[in-house]
C-alpha cells in the first residue's frame, strides 16, 4: 500500500523553464498527499500552476501610433488577439510538459490552474486562495547583477507566500554548493 501523508494542496509553479520542471519532478517524488477519509472525498491534489504574462508584457512591444497624426492610443485588435493566442499555446505545451511528467510517475491527483498577471503576485495570491499547503518553484539561480534587475520570483515568494516555501536549486547551482 502506498504511504499517504498530510498534504491537501501542493502548489508547483511551472514556467516552462527546465529549473521548475525539476520542481515539478522532486515535488512527485518527495511529497505525499492526504489520501481520501472513508467519510470524506477530500484527498489532497498536485496543483500545476502557471502564470502566464499579459500580452503587453510577453510581447515587450506595442505596435505604436499609427504614423503621421493617428490616434496614439489605438489598440490594434488582430494584434492583441494574435498575441493571446500565441500566449496560449505556450502555456498549453508547458502545461501538456508538466502533465506529462506527472503520468511518468504514475500521478494522477493533478489538476492545472492558469492565470494573467506578474509572477511573484499572481503566485503569492493564488497560494492563498487555494489554501495551498505548500508551494514548490524552482530557482534559476541568477547572478547579482540579473536578480537586481529583474528581482527573484522565488525569493519573492518564499517571503510573502502565506504557506511554506520549498525552493528547488537548479542543478549547476547545487554542483556549485557543493
């Protein structure tokens, strides 16, 4: 009989990056769930959790005013909606990524949650709505100089999550610790 353990909600946040599927992967093999009571259906699920950028960010551009006097602040909707779709499929192949390493270990208490917005906010919110147990992210470990400029997600959330933190180093950083 497999070992159950006390965990309802873990939340593994995956951005497609190899670091959060390693995350995903130590997540599988670390953590136990809650198995159902004989009085309750209430066993504990993996969360796959994606945020996916808003098409203003992921494209980092706008397709500017239109030229010679046109409104400056027209939004082009074949633009916009190409964007999204792009969008998209990016978060389903990360999504059909992580699920597929989850069949490889034989789980099948995972549902997928997807959201828009900025990663360290958007994490840090949906933790606590799920009521989350705990959340696993990876870490890409950045330099310095590239964690001031873009700041750190997961030093982010392992201070402002309301539940435990588990941050999985990349596996260059480790070798280096060692």
């Amino acid at each position: 009989m497999p070992e159950s353990g006390n965990l309802g909600v873990v939340v593994v946040a995956v951005d497609g990056s190899e670091e959060s599927m390693n995350a995903l992967r130590w997540a599988l093999q670390n953590l136990k769930l809650r198995s159902p009571t004989p009085d309750s259906t209430n066993a504990g699920s993996f969360i796959i959790f994606h945020v996916q950028s808003p098409p203003s960010i992921a494209t980092g551009l706008n397709p500017g005013s239109i030229p010679f006097g046109g409104p400056s602040d027209l939004e082009v909707p074949a633009f916009a909606a190409a964007i999204e779709a792009h969008q998209k499929r990016i978060t389903d192949s990360i999504l059909d990524h992580a699920l597929g390493i989850c069949s490889q270990f034989n789980q099948t208490k995972v549902r997928t949650h997807v959201v828009v917005g900025e990663p360290k906010e958007k994490i840090c919110e949906t933790v606590q709505d799920l009521h989350a147990d705990v959340l696993v992210m990876g870490s890409r470990a950045f330099g310095p100089i590239k964690r001031m400029f873009l700041g750190s997600v997961s030093n982010y959330c392992a201070h402002h999550a309301h539940c435990p933190v588990i941050i999985i180093k990349g596996k260059e950083s480790v070798n280096k610790g060692n």
